[in-house]
C-alpha cells in the first residue's frame, strides 16, 4: 500500500510541475496506476484485519470516508487553485498523500511491535 501512496504521491508532483505534454502524460500514468492499485489494496486489508461479522461495516465505513475526503480535498484544493495557483493544488495534495503515507507506515510499524510475525519486517 505504501508503494501506491508513493506513486499517486508522485503524480501530484508531476502536476504542480510547468505542464508539457509528456509530463501530463506521466502524471496521468501515475495517478491511474497509483490509484488502481489504492482502494483495492486498503479493502484487502481491511477485510485481513476485520473480523467476519465486522467486515461490511468496515468497508462501508472506509467507502464512507473515502468520499468525504473526496469532498472536503475538491474544497480545499479549489480553494487553493482559486488564490494561489494549480501548481499549489496539486502540491497540497501532494502534501495530503504524505501525511496518509506517514499515518499508514506508523501504524505498521506500530501494529508489527505488538503482534511480531515470522517473516514481517520494517
């Protein structure tokens, strides 16, 4: 999952840069790939880490809050398009993507100390 934190991470560089055709093309690269491989990757983890009974709550609980983020991110990225530039858009949400990979490799490295699996290792 970090990977395609990274990557989607990446792609939202490659946007705040002065646009070229290729550099629109690698951003799009990126961001389709990145994202493909996103939200798939959280349920699979989700329903590793869930009980039976749980698991259609969590889901609709990650779906759920999937879009508000999609709703509060549009609104501050607009704003931030409309007073400064795109090129700050995209590296708020540049900047939003680290702090999701940030929050995502503590938990790991939080959730590994306690429950050690043969093999696992950061």
């Amino acid at each position: 999952m970090a990977a395609s934190i990274g990557v989607v991470t990446l792609a939202y560089v490659v946007l705040a840069l002065p646009p070229s055709a290729l550099s629109l093309a690698v951003a799009a690269l990126l961001l389709g790939s990145g994202s493909a491989l996103l939200y798939p990757t959280m349920v699979a983890l989700l329903v590793d880490r869930t009980p039976e009974a749980e698991r259609g709550l969590a889901i609709g609980t990650l779906s759920g809050s999937w879009d508000v983020g999609v709703v509060i991110g549009s609104l501050v990225i607009g704003v931030t398009v409309e007073r400064v530039s795109y090129a700050a858009g995209f590296l708020v949400a540049a900047g939003a993507s680290i702090a999701g990979l940030a929050a995502f490799v503590v938990t790991e490295r939080r959730r590994v100390v306690r429950n050690p699996s043969p093999g696992v290792s950061f």
